[in-house]
C-alpha cells in the first residue's frame, strides 16, 4: 500500500506565489496537507493560496532572518505544529564573468543561500519538539554542473545542495529528513528569458525532448517529503528528463 497522503499534516512552501512554488503548494494541498504559502507580496501570496487550495498566504521576504524565523515559529504555534517545509524563494540572473557586479553577488546569495538557510534553521527549531519533519530546498542541476554565464547562480546552487546534505547529517537523529531538487530547465517566469533558440537547444539536448514543467518537480517534492520517502535524507534528485546524461 502507498503512503503518499499527507493528510494531517502542516507544510510551509516560501516562494509560492508562482512556479514551482505554487505548483507544490497545489501538490501538497491536494494530498491533505494544510498547506501555508509565501510570497514577498502579501496581496499576491493571498491570491495563490485560494487558487492553490492552501490555508493561508503570508507575506515574508526570505533575506530577512528575523522575520523568517517568526513567520515559521508563527506558523507552528497556529498550527500546533510543523511538518514540512519547501524552501523554494530564489532567483536567477545571468552575467559572464566580466560583467558581474558586487550587487548581483549580494543580491543572489542573500536570497539563494542565505534565504533557504534561514528557512532551513528556522524549520529544524519548529520540527525538533516533534522530533520529525521533513524539509526540501531548491538546488538545480547548473548547481552540480556548472553554467557558462550563470557562476553566481551555480555558485548558489551548488551551496543549497550542501546545507541539504549537511543539515540532513544534523538532523537525522531528531528525525528529520532534508533532500533537495535539482530541477533542469522548468518553464516558469524564471527562465521565461531565454530565447526560443536556447529552450530549442535545451530541448534538443534533454532526453525526453522537452522543457520540464513545475509540476512534474512538485511531484517529486511530494514524493520525498511524505512518507514513501521515510529512509531518503541528504540526497540531491535530478528533475532535468536526463539533460545532465
Ligand atoms: P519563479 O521566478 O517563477 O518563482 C520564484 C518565487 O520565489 C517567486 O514566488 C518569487 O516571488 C519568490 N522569491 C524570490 N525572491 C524572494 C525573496 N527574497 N523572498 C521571498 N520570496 C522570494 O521561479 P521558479 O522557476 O518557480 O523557481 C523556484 C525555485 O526553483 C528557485 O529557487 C529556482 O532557483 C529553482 N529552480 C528553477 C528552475 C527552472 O528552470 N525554473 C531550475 C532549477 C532550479
């Protein structure tokens, strides 16, 4: 018998406005999850929760460690607990080596890195009472292979991969699990970008002849943290159709 439901239990996607975000945020209400969603605008973050079916939408900048930290604590003492957490905020921008300003730095790792580990932080505090609970962040495949003209990018993606791997060695005996998605290209707003010849290209070089859609990663993120996935932690799933082989 599979055990994908997760009815019963508490979960928290940042970035859920759009995207991957709010196609998790739907993938994890349609298997019983009551379900609390993010966004940076609080009008915005409303509106996804009613159409992804969530309890709530919350206004939360992913940069701001103080405000993560009570949004999080908010979440569980409402709730009563906290089961799952995604963090999903992050950003892309390209530059080629020469042309990277100190701003695109700053801005990128303060959000890729430094957002989903003041999630990650702030989800192990609000599981560790329950000793249980199951986190995913957002890493990518130009994490784990690098990208001409995305270095920033890549740079943060590959730091995401590690803060799953060694938050999972952390928190393993307090029973929680942490995993991370590494998805190829997704048609979201975030690569809406790139020119037709590059999604061309892309296509052409994936396996399965095509760009990924967000919800085939928020299937893969309600894989990993419901149940069927109890003995998976620190692992980075590929989500590319085979775009890395
Ligand atoms: P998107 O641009 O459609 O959505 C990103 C979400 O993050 C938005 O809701 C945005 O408001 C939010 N966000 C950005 N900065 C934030 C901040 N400082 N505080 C709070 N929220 C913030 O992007 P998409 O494609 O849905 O990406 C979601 C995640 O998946 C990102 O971490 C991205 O890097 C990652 N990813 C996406 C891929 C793709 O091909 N679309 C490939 C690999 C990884």
């Amino acid at each position: 018998m599979t055990d994908l439901s997760l009815s019963g239990r508490v979960a928290l996607v940042t970035g859920g406005t759009r995207g991957i975000g709010l196609a998790t945020a739907r993938a994890l209400a349609e298997a019983g999850a009551t379900v609390v969603l993010t966004g940076r605008d609080e009008s915005r973050a409303k509106e996804a929760a009613s159409a992804a079916g969530a309890a709530a939408g919350l206004a939360l900048d992913v940069t701001d460690a103080k405000a993560v930290s009570a949004l999080v604590r908010g979440v569980a003492k409402e709730h009563g607990k906290l089961d799952i957490v995604v963090a999903n905020a992050g950003i892309m921008e390209d530059a080629l080596l020469g042309m990277i300003k100190e701003e695109l730095v700053d801005t990128t790792l303060s959000t890729n890195v430094a957002g989903t580990l003041h999630t990650v932080q702030a989800a192990a505090r609000a599981m560790m009472r329950k000793k249980s609970g199951a986190i995913v962040v957002l890493a990518s495949i130009v994490g784990e292979y690098g990208s001409a003209g995305q270095t920033v990018y890549a740079a943060s993606k590959a730091a995401v991969a590690n803060i799953a791997r060694s938050a999972a060695k952390e928190l393993g005996r307090s029973g929680i699990r942490v995993n991370a998605v590494a998805p190829g290209v997704i048609e979201t707003d975030l690569t809406s970008g790139l020119s037709e010849d590059a999604k061309a290209e892309n296509s052409s070089r994936t396996p399965l002849g095509r760009l990924g859609r967000p919800e085939e990663v928020a299937n893969a993120i309600r894989f990993l943290v419901s149940d069927e996935a109890s003995f998976i932690t620190g692992q980075v799933l590929g989500i590319d159709g085979g775009l890395v082989l």
